[in-house]
C-alpha cells in the first residue's frame, strides 16, 4: 500500500479525521490551497475536464498549458502528476467506479514519462464537503484506498477533501473549492473557475448523464480532444424533466441539492434538451467514429472534418 505522506508509508485510513489528526500538515496545507484566489481560466490554454473524465499531457505540449474542471460537490478532483517528466493527469470523480478508474489515471501518467527515471509521483486531491449522507466521506476514503492498492509509491502533497473543503453559508454546509486548474508546465494546482467548459460540451455531458463510464478524452500526442463514440438509447419521457421546478431537478437529479453551483439546473436541462434533439447517437458518430477537435490558431477547439476515402 504505497500512498505517502512525508515519505513515509501510510497505513489504512478509516476516517478523513483521523487522516488529518495524524498528519496536521494536511490541515494546514487545505486551508492554505482554499485561501487561494480563484483563478479564471482563459479558454485558450484550457483543456477541460468534465465529470466522468480525466485528460493527461506533458510540459511539451503547446495547445494546452492548464487542464481544469469545476462543479465538484461531492465529487473530487484528482490531480497526479510526476515531478521528473512533468507528466500531469487530472480527473473528475464521482465515485462510479473508483478503484477501476484510479489505475487509468496512474496509466495515463506513467505512459507519459517515458524518458525521465528521476522524480516522484505527487498527488493532490480537492473536492467533497460535509455532506448529510456522508457522501463526500465515503469517496474521500474511496479515492486514498485506491492509490493505497497501487504498486508505485504515490506522495499525497494536497488533500483538501470533505471536512477541510466545507463552508458553512447561511447555515447550508457547502464546497469551499468547487473547481481547479493544474498548470502543465509548472505543476502548480490552483483554485479555479471556467468560464468555457468546451468543446463539445452537451454532448460529453449527454455521455456521463445516460451512464458512461470514466473516459481518457485527449490525445497528448496529437494535441485532440476526443469525444466517443459512445450509446444511448432513446428516452423521450426524460421530457418530463423540462417542465419542473429547479427544487424538483435539484432533489431528484443531484447528490447535494443544497450545495450545487447556480448553473446546475440550466446545464442538466441543456443536456436532456440535447438528448431529446438526438434520441440515439448513431448519427453523432458517422463510421462509429470519435469526434475530434484540434485547437485553432485563434485558440479555441474546432471539430475536424474526417477524411472520406475516394
């Protein structure tokens, strides 16, 4: 079980209190990271992560310089990150699958550092809050046990998780941190907002919504994002949805109704209005083809056009 703390070996953690009892550092270092700014983003270094998605690149690479994601209640935002290489990985859990999609990640980096051996791989984890079902608690313990099963040794450096990322306004316990950016070329984790959460936005959105899995969706070696393809089936009774309150939407269709950020109705409502548009997504992938986009000289992504054969 080679998670560390201060290099040395942690044993099981039964409690995000008792993790920050033993190693008050921790403590220090969330309240530190939550003092930070908030950093808004430009779109056009930005490679964006939604939830259910992680991406990874290197320092070399020239379309993105910060790989981000927000939104995160109860979800937790994981940024891994090899310090010889540079190799950096972040990604946006919900708790779906965690102990298969926490290897994906450690993957997606060691795949990356194909000629550094010196350095270490650094972990940081932002997200959760003090939730009345313990949500948050549960995947903050998830998240650690699943680095703790990993071969390679991983240094948890951040750990602004659950009780250290909660605020209280107006009695309603909240996410102090709600979304974070990662710099590529320095590694520096920040606080951050997003003002473009592209490309392909509803549609990725549509993927996680209708049960997709966690997904890698960048290809660092030809600077692409990558969408799908990926399978629904048509459900036009998700209509109903359309024609209820916000309270309605946020009960039923959020794990934290209280705690979501203002644009968390109008973004599901965008994506069932995307679904209905588009029933099944055979037509949204021509071949089963992924979408693909390549970022512009203007800086933003633009689908490219496949190639049909002559």
């Amino acid at each position: 079980m080679p998670l560390l703390i201060q290099n040395i070996r942690v044993d099981r953690i039964t409690s995000t209190a008792e993790l920050f009892d033993k190693y008050p550092h921790l403590q220090e270092n969330a309240k530190a990271f939550r003092s930070q700014p908030l950093t808004d983003v430009d779109p056009k270094c930005l490679l964006y992560v939604q939830q259910r998605e992680f991406a990874a690149t290197t320092p070399a690479d020239n379309n993105v310089s910060v790989i981000g994601s927000e939104d995160a209640t109860t979800c937790h935002l994981v940024v891994l990150r090899h310090t010889g290489s540079g190799a950096t990985c972040l990604a946006h859990c919900d708790g779906s699958n965690t102990y298969a999609e926490v290897p994906l990640l450690l993957k997606s980096v060691t795949s990356l550092n194909t000629c550094c051996n010196e350095g270490r791989l650094d972990l940081h984890l932002v997200g959760g809050f003090k939730d009345d079902a313990m949500t948050s608690h549960e995947l903050s313990l998830n998240i650690l046990e699943a680095f703790q099963q990993l071969k390679d040794d991983i240094h948890l450096q951040t750990c602004c998780v659950t009780e250290m990322n909660d605020v209280v306004v107006n009695a309603v316990h909240k996410p102090a941190v709600y979304g974070v950016g990662v710099n590529v070329k320095t590694g520096k984790v920040f606080p951050a907002t997003f003002p473009c959460k592209g490309p392909a936005e509803d549609l990725r959105s549509a993927r996680t919504f209708t049960g997709g899995q966690m997904v890698d969706i960048y290809d660092s070696s030809r600077g692409l994002v990558k969408v799908g393809p990926c399978n629904w089936s048509p459900n036009m009774e998700i209509g109903f949805w359309l024609s209820q309150e916000d309270a309605i939407i946020l009960k039923y269709l959020s794990t934290s109704p209280k705690a979501e950020p203002p644009h968390f109705v109008h973004h599901i409502k965008s994506t069932i209005q995307f679904l209905l548009k588009h029933p099944n997504s055979d037509g949204l992938f021509p071949g089963g083809q992924p979408q693909l986009y390549h970022r512009t000289e203007s800086g933003n992504w633009e689908r490219v056009v496949a190639q049909v054969d002559s």
